[in-house]
C-alpha cells in the first residue's frame, strides 16, 4: 500500500496494509469485517481510527524505510479534530484497497474517485432502499 498517505502535524505518513498490519488490528480492535463499523460509528471510533493509523502508519513507514516511530499519544497530540472525516475515509481507504476484487481494480483504474462522495453515497443507502432511489 504505497499510495495512501496523511499528513499529520508537519509529517506526510504513508499507510501500508498487510497482513502484519491485519494481525495487529485484529488484535487491537477486533475482527476486520467488523473494523469499518467501529471506524465510522460508537464511542470509541475516534480511538480505533488512531490505532489503525498508528499500525498502518508505523507500517507504511518501515516500508519507506524511515523509522516506524507513531506513537498513539503522539498522533492524539497532532491530528486535527476537525479533519476526522478525512482520517475516516483515508484509513478504510487503505484497509479496503487491497481487499477489492479484480474485476472492480480493473473497472475504477481509468477513472478517478471521490473517496468523500463514495462514503457520503454508502451512508445514504440503507435510508434510501426503500424508496427505491
């Protein structure tokens, strides 16, 4: 995962998801299928943003061949409450990535996307379901 990174404070950090990063998400949070949930939603989503951010950070640095050197109290410190949504869709960005399947890489490689506008569109749908539009 060498093209997702957030700029934090004055650093620019590059998030990597393998399954050394799965593992200790899994581990720190819970199950994966059910990390999105606990990103977007509930009392702690804030806290498990940052330890995500903090194991594909750390992750995505050694990678770069820098020091994996983010700390929790360290990004609490930086990050800026009011980018949230941003941090949100970055890291479900880096941990779905990898987990699209072929046919879908292929279909998006020639065009760009809104990140912002595919979540905004995710959380519409259950309300719009029923109407059918």
């Amino acid at each position: 995962m060498k093209d997702i990174r957030i700029k934090i404070g004055e650093r620019t950090i590059p998030l990597q998801f393998t399954m050394r990063e799965f593992i200790q998400i899994e581990e720190a949070i819970g199950n994966l299928g059910e990390v999105k949930n606990l990103i977007l939603k509930g009392k702690e989503r804030v806290r498990n943003i940052v330890t995500v951010i903090r194991i594909t950070g750390n992750g995505g640095l050694k990678a770069a061949g820098e020091e994996p050197d983010l700390t929790e109290e360290w990004l609490l410190d930086n990050m800026d409450p009011h980018l949230i949504m941003g941090y949100q869709i970055a890291v479900l960005a880096c941990l779905s990535k990898d987990s699209e399947s072929e046919a879908a890489k292929e279909e998006s490689e020639g065009k760009e996307r809104d990140l912002v506008l595919e979540e905004i569109n995710e959380k519409k749908d259950p309300v719009n379901s029923h109407t059918g539009g």
